[in-house]
C-alpha cells in the first residue's frame, strides 16, 4: 500500500514539474532570459575575440609557410617600409573590412588549415611548386572584389594626378576610363611574381 502511495507521489511530482516547464513563472522566465543574454554576449565576445586574433599580422606569419617565403619578399615592399610610416599588413590587403564579406573569406581560407595538416606547402620547393597556382586564385578573388582591399588605402577619386609621374597618371586615366581594376596592373606589388606566368596572367 505505501508503494503505491509512493508510486502515485512520484507520478504526481513528475507530472507537476512537466506542468511548471510548460508554464513558466515570470520569475524563471525572466531568469531564462537573463542567463541567455549572459550566455549569448560571452559567445559573441570570445567569437570575435577569437575572429580578430587570427586578423592580425603575427597571427599571419605564425606557419613558416608564411614567414620564409612572401612575409621576406613583403619586408622589401613600400607597403612594409616608406617615408611616411603607412604600413600595409597582411590582413589589410588579404581580409575584407566589412563582417559579410570576412566572414566568406575567414570560411574560404579554412582549407588552409587543411593545407597546413598534409604539408602542401611545407617546403621552399612546395611552395614554389604551387606558387603560380596559389596566386592566381588570389588575383582571380581580387579581380572579382574590384580590389576591395586595395581601395581601403587607394582610390582613383582621392588621387593627386599632378603629384604622381607622367606614365602613372596616364596609366590611371587609362584604367579608370576602361574600369580597370588594381590588381590588373599592380601585380607584385607586395610580392615576387611566379614564375611561369602567362601573357594572360600579366593582362
């Protein structure tokens, strides 16, 4: 008898805290909330915590893929070194400013890490091996961004033609009136140029 008394208590237990769930308080639906603020701005935070550490330069040549091939070939360029300190990192000319568009490129770039785990580039031979390769892709997505990153710093309607040489300014006319794009004329601007290139690859 007095398990079966137990065995109605339980029920009856059971059954009025699946009743309370289903029929929140105010109080706990207030205190759901707060926890899901909380819970939600600590997400945010560490993700783009974690989002803005991997835009860094340091980050960037953390690999040596990275800092024995194109990071030395940089240090030579007026983006790294120039008279007026202006200096140009690798997330400024390789990451979009704005959230969408990084965001795309933070998941296109993902498969580097791929990359970094099968040794693809591991060596100065590898790297050079698929250098052409791996410049074309990124002459091909600044092509397609009419150099997005390029115009954070540079845009045709903020230069001073009358400062700039003869053949660069008509260059720039040129290119404004046929709406060329940076990356058409400007490669190796900051790295070498591969090897191998093709006339195509030079238009």
């Amino acid at each position: 008898m007095s398990e079966q008394n137990s065995d109605n208590s339980k029920q009856e237990n059971s059954g009025g805290l699946w009743a309370r769930l289903r029929r929140p308080s105010g109080k706990s639906l207030g205190g759901l909330l707060a926890v899901g603020f909380v819970v939600g701005v600590l997400f945010w935070g560490g993700f783009n915590t974690a989002l803005e550490a991997t835009n860094t330069e340091k980050f960037c040549i953390s690999c040596h893929e990275m800092y024995d091939n194109v990071y030395m070939e940089y240090k030579e360029t007026i983006h790294y070194n120039n008279r007026t300190g202006v200096r140009a990192t690798c997330p400024d000319c390789h990451v979009p400013k704005d959230w969408t568009h990084k965001m795309i490129r933070k998941v296109q770039a993902s498969k580097e890490l791929w990359g970094k785990m099968v040794g693809t580039i591991d060596t100065r031979e590898k790297f050079e091996a698929k250098r052409l390769e791996l410049a074309r892709n990124e002459w091909k997505r600044m092509k397609a961004s009419d150099s997005r990153e390029c115009r954070n710093c540079h845009s045709f309607e903020s230069m001073n033609k009358d400062s700039q040489k003869q053949r660069a300014r008509k260059q720039h006319e040129m290119a404004l009136e046929d709406n060329m794009t940076c990356i058409d004329c400007h490669k190796g601007i900051a790295h070498h140029k591969p090897e191998g290139m093709t006339e195509e690859d030079e238009e």
